[in-house]
C-alpha cells in the first residue's frame, strides 16, 4: 500500500511539474517574441481561476481573470483581442480603477478552447506603453495559444489515465509506452534488473536477443569511457548522496555503433532503515540531441578559434530564447562581464547604444528581422564600461526557419574607434588646409632625379586659387608646372640637393601662374617617412611673399636714399657747426668792443653827458650783453644732443646734489626750498641728464612768485620700462594753452622787463631729452605753480 502511494504522489507531482515547465516555456516565449514585461495564462477551474505567470504558478488578481474571461466570451472569437487602454474598457474598467495594480496600459487576449471548442482559458499579455503587434508577433501568440490548449488537454487526459489506473501497473507501462521511453525496475539487494520491450528497441534488439539481461550485462553494453562515470553516479543516488540519477552515456547498438541514451530514476521503495532499496528509470533516446550538441560544441569551438583569429568581437543571439553569447574580446573591448542567463539581452544591448542611434539601429535590426533578408550590416557608437563610446561596425546574418522565422542571428562587432577617429581628425585637417591662405601641395618623394620630378598628388583650394588651375590640371604633374624665365636656377639646384639629403627647405622663390603672371613664394618643404622608415612624400607649404619682397626692395631703396641723405646732412651739420662756432667767436668781437667803448665813454665823459644821453648809453650796453647771451644760447642749442660720453650708471640722488651746488647762489637769493625723495639709479649719459636739471630747476626759481617761499620738489616713479621724473614748483604757472609753446625756441611768454632769459632754456632741455631717448613734458595751472614731467626709458 505504501508503494502504491507514492507511487501515486510521484506521478501526480512529475505531471505537475511537467505542466507547470511546459505553461512558463510558453509564456518565455510570448515574453521574448512580444518583448512585453508580463504575460498571465489563466484555465478556468471547478473552483474558479489557476494562473501562470512568468514566474511559475502565482496566485493573480482573481478579478483579472474573470473580467478576461467575461471579454472573450462577449467577443465569441478566436482571435486576438487588442484593448489599447485598458483603463477605457468596461470589462476591464472596475479592475484598472485599483490602487494596488501594476502600471500596465496595453493590452491583448488570445482564448484558449479545448477539443470542444469550450472556452477553458486565456493567454494574455500587458505592456506599459501603447503599441501593436507586428503580423509575425501576432501569429505566434495565436500558436503559442494553441500549444496550451494542447498541453493542458494532454495534462488532463494524463491526469485522468493516473487515475483511472491508480495501482493498475499495465495502465502505467502503456503510458510509458506512450512516452516513447525504455523503463527499468532494478533491485539494490538482489541485483535484479528488470527492463521493457522498448528499453530493447531503443539499442535495435527485440526482448528475446538479449536474454539474459542483467546488471553486469548491461554494463558490459556500456561504453567503456562512460562506465565509471555512470556507476559512480548510480552508487552515489543509492546511497542516498543525491538525490536524483539523471545521466548521460553510450551503449552498443545492435548496428555496432554507439547511441546516446539518457537514464533517470527514482526511488519507489525503501528498506527499513530508510534506505533506497528499489529504483525504477526509464531509458530515452538522446542520440540526435547528443549529436546536436557535440555538433554545437565544435561550432563554438571554431567560434571561439574565430574569435582569436580575429579583431572583431563575435556574438551569437537565440532569437527564441533571447540569449546572447559573446566571445572574450567583448570584455576586452567594451569592459563588460557576458550577458547572463537571467538578463535581459535585448534591453541590455539597447541600453547601450548611443542615445542618438538607437532608434534607427533598432529600427534597422527589427526591419532586417521582419523581412526575408538574411544579412544585416549597421554602423552606431556602443558605450563602454567607463561610459565612453566606441565606433562599432555591425555586421550579422539571420537564421531562419522554413516559414521564414528568425530562430539565430550571428554577428561579429568591428571597432573603429581608431579609424573613425582618424577620419574626423583627417576632415578637421583638410577643412583647415582648405581654409589656410597658404598653398599646401603634397607630392610623392620619388624619384626626386626624375626628368619631371616628383609627381604632385594633393593640391589645397589656396593653390587652385592663387595659380589659376584647377585641381584636375595639376594632380600627376610635378611642380616644375610653376616654374618660370626669371625662377632662379641656383635656388633649384639647392632644392635639389637637400632632397636628395632628406633635409627640410625654406627657401624664396619666384613662381608662375596659370597666365604667366610672376609672384614670390616662401616655401618649405618636409620629407615624410612611412611605418617602414622610407620616405614617401614631400609636403610644401608655400606662403605668397610677394607683398613683403616688395616692400623689401623698396625699403632698400630707400635706406640707400637715407643713407646717403644722412651722409649729406652729417657733412651739413659738421659744416653748420663749425659755422656756428666761428660766427659766434666772430659775433662776440665786435659786441665786446662795443660794450667796451661804451663803458669808456661813460667814464671819461659822464659829467659832460646828461641823462638821456646815459640812458641811451645804458640800452646800447645792455642790448650788447644780451646779443652776446643769445649767441651763447644759440651756441649751446646747436650743441645739444651732441654726447661724447659713455653709457654709465647714473645716481639720481648724485647728480641732484651737484646740480644744487651749481645752481646753490641762484637758490640762496630766492631763498628758495629744494627737496628730492630716494630717486633711482639708472643707465644714462651724466652731463646731458645734468644739464636738464640745471635748466629746469633754474627755470622753476625763475619764475617764482613774488609772495611766496619758492618751493622745489623732485619725486620718481618707476616701473619694468620706464623712469618718470616729476619737478614741481609753486611759481607763477604757465596758462594750459602755452604748454606745448614753451619748448619751441625764442617762444618767451614775459617781457625782458619782467623776467630775464633768451627763450631757448626749455627749447635746449627738450632737444637734449629727445637725444636721450625720453620725452618732457608740462602740466600747469596760471597762478598754482607747474610740474616737468621727464620720462626715461630703460635699457
């Protein structure tokens, strides 16, 4: 009775499990060929619903089931049905209005009907988002329904057979039979085998030619690589170490060749200490699927040999399944560990695609996979591990069945990073030579000793545009084509000969236009090697110097004429100062003797003289003393600027203090103040800086103000370039619009009455700064005094 019981309980669970593998393999494939996200198969039950979901038998909203249900019953087809937004359909609406529903939207139902043609079921898929089915997704759900209803109808009719045959052992045997299975009773204690008829068709014998059949001979038909492995197997289930025998061995075939078979079992009775004691299996053929897979083996192998062999990364997609199998290049490219079993390879693979190609690429893919086209070939960028791209070619053939079915597809990656990055950059490249003014001519490096020499195989647009030929016109010919009568030979021959040394050249030269009009070039030109260390091509950029040869030869005629301007005005300036020198001398006689006898004549005859006469006196000795002044001035004028000392390092503070002494009476009698801050050091000439100093501090006591302390301060300022020196005073100042006027000589602003001098003090100062290299200048305001602004550059 025990037997008989667990006999029972095993069958029923075997059926069970077998439902519940066959229902989930269906809805794997409605899942992998909708690429929806759920899929419910709901059967109609004495007591309501049973449902089956991706995840095996799980207990689905019980109102679902019926409002699908009511929906195909009202609709009486046997068709899909299509509910676009379930939350609008009426026998839907009560269901979608729950708060705890997942968020579907779309919807399709296939009914399921049994050999009576009575609704027992439904195969139904949602998706959240909007969308149908393509002609072949839609097909397959309708077979896929079909294929339910078969195997729930075979369920029951097994179901109803263990039943009927509860401990009725023919019934079983003939539902073995119907299996197509060898079956076998083996006794642990007593060795004793026991075997069907169709354990013995299955290796080709009837049940009379291989008596007897027992334990050791049914080894002794076991392929001699396969029986330890097989037997250690059965020992360990025996023992109770496993807990299932299910394995894979050869055994002789009554041909003399060797059938895969597959052997499982389990236990149907136990001793008394619990211990296996009866084991009952069945035997099936697996020759052809053995032979698949070996077959699949070596392909793989010859994959993965292809995979070495190669750069490309190959891949291969079980459309069905919706499995992908990569070789290693795939981790070593992309940085990623192979899509597993239990991903979701198409999700995945979509994932990773450029955002902005992926809607094409899909596209591309699901137009190539719905046609009858057996290849397919894409080009895309693939992100990588770090979350950088990669230029990837794509290229696949399709696999079908005999209805046009895609079952495989095999592909091989090609990374292209490399090249397509090379391509942009040679686009970037050619768009700035293109852009260049200069013309850029590529030619190949031998022979350079041809008769024509190299031959020209790039040209940019500059050259096209500068030359006059087009492009067609210059691309084979060589570069003499710009050469002309006045190309200077000497210069060709040294073009020449560097090349011939592998030596870059710069060199100008005069070319020629398409209508034989002459310009200069600046041209340079570089041997470039190739991997293989020859050189292969000489790259010329020429650079259109006409402009500059110009002007260069127009500057040298005119540095020619200033050079010989300046050796006549240097003849000219020798001979205005020496006749400055000897006119002054000459000049200064005659006023001396003037002045003399004058003064003589107011001695001896001043009593005799009145007082006009004395006046008259005094004006002619004044006028004299002040032409000889102004011959002294005019004197020192003409020999500003001329310095015949060296280039030193001069102490401002120094040379302030020496000026003070010069200038010590003139100050004493102003009873003036004279400050100076800490000036700087710097390299000039001594007398010609000294004699600024002098002139501007004796040009500040001066023109003092008559009701005030005259006041003298000298402060610097410096920077990298430059020193500025400011003197200011608190005179009388100078009205803003004489500023400039007051450089310029004989410009006096005051009468001779007022104040004394020649108007040539500032006239000297500012010459002599020119000749320094600096620059002076005035701010002032009438009545508020004036500061001198000396500027001095550095060197």
């Amino acid at each position: 009775m025990r037997y008989s019981s667990s006999q029972e309980i095993s069958v029923s669970k075997n059926l069970d499990d077998a439902l519940q593998k066959q229902l989930s393999n269906i809805i794997s494939l409605a899942v992998s060929i909708c690429n929806v996200p759920t899929v419910i198969l709901s059967v109609k039950s004495k007591t309501g619903f049973i449902s089956f979901s991706r995840d095996g038998m799980l207990e689905v909203n019980e109102a679902l089931c019926v409002s699908i249900h009511k929906l195909l019953s009202k609709t009486s087809t046997s068709e899909i049905v299509h509910v676009s937004d379930i939350s609008e359909n009426e026998y839907l609406q009560d269901w979608s209005i729950s708060t705890n529903r997942p968020a579907w939207t779309s919807f399709w139902t296939c009914p399921i009907f049994s050999n009576s043609k009575k609704l027992i079921g439904a195969l139904s898929l949602f998706d959240e988002q909007h969308r149908s089915f393509t002609s072949v997704q839609n097909e397959a759900i309708l077979h896929l329904s079909h294929q339910a209803a078969m195997v729930l109808e075979t369920n029951d009719a097994l179901r109803k057979l263990q039943k009927e045959s509860k401990y009725n052992a023919e019934a079983l045997e003939n539902l073995v039979k119907c299996t197509g299975s060898g079956t076998w009773r083996y006794h642990l204690q007593t060795k004793k085998l026991t075997i069907n008829e169709k354990w013995f068709e299955l290796l080709g014998y009837n049940s009379t030619e291989l008596k007897p059949i027992n334990f050791d001979s049914w080894k002794s038909m076991m392929h001699p690589k396969d029986v330890e492995r097989t037997l250690s197997q059965l020992e360990h289930f025996s023992s109770g170490d496993n807990k299932e025998y299910d394995v894979e061995f050869r055994m002789r075939h009554k041909k003399g060749t060797w059938t895969w078979i597959r052997s499982t079992g389990h236990v149907s009775k136990f001793d008394k200490d619990g211990k296996p004691l009866i084991i009952w299996g069945t035997h099936n053929d697996i020759d052809e699927k053995k032979r698949v897979e070996l077959e699949l083996l070596k392909e793989k192998e010859r994959f993965e040999l292809a995979a070495k062999a190669t750069s490309d990364i190959l891949w291969d997609w079980d459309v069905i399944n919706n499995t992908i199998i990569f070789d290693e290049s795939y981790e070593k490219v992309f940085g990623f560990k192979p899509l597993t079993k239990e991903s979701d390879h198409s999700k995945q693979w979509q994932e990773r695609l450029h955002p902005a190609d992926r809607e094409h690429v899909i596209q591309s893919l699901q137009k190539a996979l719905e046609s009858d086209e057996r290849n397919w070939e894409h080009a895309y960028r693939f992100r990588k591990q770090d979350d950088t791209y990669a230029y990837v070619v794509d290229k696949a053939y399709i696999e079908r069945n005999k209805t046009g079915i895609p079952l495989r597809v095999v592909g091989a990656f090609q990374d292209i990073t490399l090249k397509k990055e090379s391509e942009l950059q040679l686009k970037v490249f050619e768009s700035i030579i293109n852009k260049t003014k200069d013309s850029i001519i590529i030619t190949r490096a031998e022979p350079i000793d041809a008769p024509h020499g190299p031959e020209i195989i790039y040209v940019n647009d500059a050259v096209v545009e500068k030359t006059g030929y087009a492009k067609e016109e210059l691309i084979g010919k060589t570069p003499r084509i710009f050469q002309g009568r006045n190309t200077d030979p000497a210069t060709l021959k040294y073009i020449s000969k560097k090349l011939r040394k592998w030596e870059v050249i710069d060199v100008d030269i005069i070319n020629y236009t398409k209508d034989k009009k002459e310009y200069w070039i600046n041209l340079s030109i570089v041997p470039v090697a190739g991997d293989d260390g020859r050189y292969k091509y000489l790259i010329s950029v020429q650079k259109d110097i006409t402009d500059r040869k110009i002007y260069e030869r127009s500057l040298r005629e005119l540095n020619e004429k200033l050079q010989k301007n300046a050796a006549e005005l240097e003849i000219s300036n020798s001979e205005l100062e020496q006749f400055a020198y000897v006119t002054s001398h000459d000049l200064q006689e005659p006023l001396r003797m003037v002045t003399s006898f004058l003064t003589l004549l107011e001695r001896k005859y001043g009593d005799g003289i009145d007082e006009k006469g004395k006046t008259y006196i005094h004006f002619a000795v004044d006028g004299a003393k002040r032409m000889r002044q102004l011959i002294l001035d005019l004197l020192e004028y003409s020999r500003a600027g001329k310095i015949d000392e060296v280039y030193e390092e001069v102490d401002l503070n120094v040379l302030i203090k020496d000026v003070l002494k010069l200038s010590d009476r003139f100050i004493k009698e102003k009873n003036a103040v004279v400050t100076y801050d800490t000036l700087p050091v710097i390299r000039s000439f001594n007398s010609p800086l000294q004699q600024v100093f002098l002139n501007l501090i004796n040009n500040a006591l001066k023109y003092s103000s008559f009701d005030r302390t005259p006041s003298i301060h000298i402060s610097a300022h410096e920077d990298d370039r430059k020193v500025l020196l400011t003197i200011e005073d608190n005179g009388i100042g100078i009205k803003e619009e004489y500023l400039e006027k007051i450089f310029v000589i004989f410009q006096r602003l005051h009468t001779k009455d007022e104040y004394t001098g020649t108007g040539i003090g500032l006239a000297i100062t500012k010459k002599l700064m020119e000749h320094l290299g600096g620059r002076i200048w005035a701010e002032s305001k009438e009545g508020a005094g004036s500061k001198f602004m000396i500027e001095i550059i550095k060197k």
